[in-house]
C-alpha cells in the first residue's frame, strides 16, 4: 500500500500511472477531456491531457520528457518543470501512483 | 404548455439545455437496514415492480449516449439485485464511472472479488455512527459495525478507492473526531460528512435529529482541525437550517443530474417523487434523451422562469436556484415557492420554530424506515 507522504517529488527515474478509480477520458458530448475521479470530474487543460496521455506505469518519465519535447519542438527543461510538477502535485492527490 | 410551444422549444433544447453528468440508478428499495433518515421515498417500491437487467443495460447505454460520465449505483441496498456485477461492468465497457454506496452489510469475500472483476471504480460506504452499539441502534440491524468494518478492509485489499459516509446528526456530532480517525485508519480516501436533509423519513424525525447551533459549531470546528492535517479529502454538507441562504439544488433542477427510481422513473432528484403535483416519465416508455429534454417533471423547474419572487428579482437565482424544491413542499405544501430555509422567505419563520423545537428534543425516538408500514 501507498505510504501518502506529503511533498512527494517526482523524478524522471519514476514510471508512474493512474491509481484505480481515476483514469483521463474523452468526453465525446461535451468534446472535452476529463480526468474521472471519484464523485466528480475533473476538467484537463491541454498540456495536461498531452502529459497524461503518455503515462502507462511502465515508461520512465525522462522517456515521456524526451518525446514531448520532440513532439512540441519546445526546451526540454521547461517540459521536464511542467511534467514533474504535475505528476508530483497529482501524485500527493493520490491521482497518480507510482 | 401548449402543444405547439412544446415543439418549438423541443427543436431547440438539445442546444440550450446542458446535458446531463450523473446519473442515481437506484436498483432496488430492499435494504437490510431501517435508518431512520434514509433518502428513499416513505412509499417504498417493491421487487416485483422493479426493472429488469435488460431494461437497466439499455438505460445504461442511452445514458453514455446523453453524455452521463458517473453513475452511482445507490438503493436501498443495491447488492440485494444479483445482477449487480453485470450491471457494473457494462457500465464500465461503455466508459462509464461506476460508483457503488452500500451499507457494506453483503460484502464478503466473494462478492468482492465479482465486483473487483466487474470493474468497480469507487465505493462509498456507509456509516451510521463509529460506535457500534449506536450504530446497531440507528440501523435497528444488529452487530452492523463489525460487518462494515470488514468490508472496508475487503475494498481497500482490492485497491479500490475508498469514501466513507457519515450522516450527521443531534446524537454523533460529538465523535466526528472518531469518524476522521476511523477513515484514515481504514485508508479512505475521501470522507463525506453531511447533515441530515429533512424531507422524508427524516423530517418525520426532525426533533430528534436536528443538532443545536452550538453543536453546529463544534462540528465545524472539528472539520477545521482535521483539514490542516492533510491526506483525507473532507466532503463537509452544512445543515441548511443554520444558513441564510439554501443550498444550490444539486446544480439545478435539470441541469447536472437525473436519478432512476428501481421502477424506472426517471427524477430531477432523488426526493422528486414526494411532490404530488409531479409526474414522472419511465424508462419503459420513452428514451432517456428524450425525458431529459421533454419531460414535464424536469422542465417544470429547469432555469429560473417558474420563479415566485423574492427568488425571480434575486441576484442569486442562477447560484441556489430558489433552493429546494422537495423542501419548498415538505414545508410549504407548494413546491414552486422559494425555499423557507432563504432569509428573503416569508416563511423562514418555520425553519427557526424547528430549531427552537429541536433545541429542547433532547430524548431520541425514531420512526424507523420499513416497507410497507409508513406512519402517518
Ligand atoms: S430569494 Fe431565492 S434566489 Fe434569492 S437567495 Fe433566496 S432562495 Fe436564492
Ligand atoms: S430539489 Fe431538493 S432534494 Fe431535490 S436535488 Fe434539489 S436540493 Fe436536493
């Protein structure tokens, strides 16, 4: 079982994934992404969505990093700060696993 | 409403009417516990009036269809229908958020595991109390704490997140610091405090139920407290009576949700059926699209046109909505007046005569929840 420390901080060594009960999700009506979690939903923003979309539990984060550097032709530094942070942040709200 | 303006504004509804969120699929009225607050309508509905799987998977699919993204799958006891686990898991095959609120008494082992499979996202288990001879008592269901105890352990075994659910009332106030404790000990994830809502069952027992402002305090206190330690996400419902200002009906009346009673009508709200002048559409007889859109039980109240004053020149008619609607007719006898809980209500004297009423209740007897023996 997962101990929640309080200031988790990711790095690019760590493979997370989404925890059971949370999952990204198209909402086709709406023509949104959401992020399901229990007892409500969860809007996703853009990068937020590109980010998540690359997690499988499995890949390591600096392999996500490179692509999404790739993929939007931006600092790999600045994608690096945005994908730790918001795992990190998505992983003290127990979102994410690692 | 005329038939010609009926279609005028049908034409358009798809585009102006939001789509609905979530969806209450309430299976069944059968419960193994007799709460004395339960939300369930007085006039309990029976197994042989229930829909069947195949009407259920259909509904279930129209309403991924409509644009649901959670169901909860709430009772009565929902694990009193076999067919749960089925359900469960075409609502998981369709992307559908599954959610199951049980009283815990029928998880075992075995059940667990069918729900695991099925693909369960969420749990939302009940307590009455943290007490176990007080939990016994508000059940009337013997030795209930150990069995709910144990289901908790099961869910969090299975990895499946975990929200307990206390309901707050005059006579557990005092151990909601217990409550706390007992989530994280059991790894909850989230817990969800509320007062009780007086309507139904609940309002037949209001005296003995409603806390006391001082006691109304000390809860908040106490919800304070637990917030700066972190790692438990806190659901706090106020009671309505101690605010000026009512609660937003769940977002509106149709805007966000719809509940399927076990016979399959369809309800802007839970407690919808107790107001008479309602009818309400079913799921046998038309789409769920087209009761969202159509029907006259969820365009009746839907925006702010049916508005009496004070609410129609309010500016916060479009954040609570004029309130409740079932509490507008559990106290007002008309459901399309302004909540009496509202300041600006001409009867907002009702509601401080129940506070002052319940202040000096202090002896607890309940009318229990049963199938067929309403009181009164
Ligand atoms: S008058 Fe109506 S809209 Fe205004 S606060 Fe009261 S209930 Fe809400
Ligand atoms: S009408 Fe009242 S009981 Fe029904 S959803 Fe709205 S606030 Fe809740």
């Amino acid at each position: 079982m997962t101990t929640h420390a309080p200031h988790t901080m990711l790095t690019e060594d760590d493979c997370p994934g989404f925890s059971r009960g949370y999952r990204l999700q198209h909402d086709k009506v709406r023509e949104q992404w959401v992020i399901q979690a229990p007892e409500r939903a969860l809007l996703a923003d853009p990068i937020a969505v590109a980010i998540l979309q690359e997690l499988d539990g499995q890949t390591r984060l600096g392999v996500v990093i490179d692509r999404l550097a790739e993929r939007y032709e931006a600092p790999r530094d600045q994608i690096a700060t945005d994908v730790l942070a918001l795992l990190s942040d998505l992983t003290e709200k127990r979102i994410i696993r690692l | 409403m005329s038939e010609t303006s009926h279609s005028n504004k049908a034409g358009r509804a798809e585009h102006t009417i939001p789509a609905p969120m979530s969806l209450l699929a309430e299976l069944t009225h059968r419960c193994p516990l007799s709460c004395p607050y339960c939300s369930n309508p007085v006039e309990l509905e029976r197994k042989a009036q229930e829909l069947s799987t195949e009407d259920w998977l259909r509904v279930l699919e129209e309403a991924a269809e409509l644009g649901i993204l959670q169901v909860h799958f709430s009772g009565g006891e929902p694990m009193a229908r076999p067919d749960l686990y089925t359900l469960i898991s075409h609502a998981h095959k369709l992307n559908l958020y599954t959610n199951l609120i049980t009283s815990g008494v029928l998880i075992t082992p075995q059940t667990m595991k069918r729900l695991d499979e099925s693909g369960l996202d969420h749990v939302q288990l009940s307590f009455q109390d943290t007490d176990g001879p007080e939990a016994d008592r508000l059940s009337d269901f013997p030795q209930v704490q150990p069995r709910k105890l144990e289901a908790a352990r099961l869910i969090t075994q299975a990895g499946i997140p975990l929200t307990l659910n206390f309901v707050l009332q005059k006579a557990n106030i005092s151990r909601m610091p217990a409550m706390f404790a007992l989530a994280r000990q059991l790894d909850a994830q989230r817990v969800e405090m509320a007062h009780t809502q007086y309507y139904g069952w609940a309002l037949k027992n209001r005296a003995a139920l409603l806390p006391s402002r001082t006691q109304l305090e000390e809860a908040s206190r106490y919800v304070a407290a637990e917030e700066t330690k972190g790692g438990l996400a806190i659901d706090y419902v106020t009671p309505d009576y101690y605010a000026e200002r009512p609660k937003p009906c769940m977002g509106g009346w149709g805007q966000r949700f719809l509940n399927i009673s076990p016979s399959g009508h369809v309800l802007p709200c839970h407690a919808a059926e107790t107001i008479p002048s309602l009818t309400f559409d079913n799921v046998r007889d038309h789409s769920l699209s087209h009761i969202w859109y159509h029907s006259r039980a969820f365009t009746l109240f839907r925006g702010t046109d049916w508005m009496p004053e004070p609410c129609a020149s309010c500016a916060r008619k479009e954040i609570d909505w004029g309130g409740c609607r079932c509490q507008a007719l559990a106290l007002l006898g008309d459901a399309s007046q302004t909540d009496p809980v509202c300041s600006l209500s001409p009867h907002r004297h009702l509601i401080d005569e129940a506070i002052a009423e319940a202040e000096k209740t202090n002896e607890q007897v309940f009318i229990y929840r049963r199938m067929g023996q309403n009181t009164r």
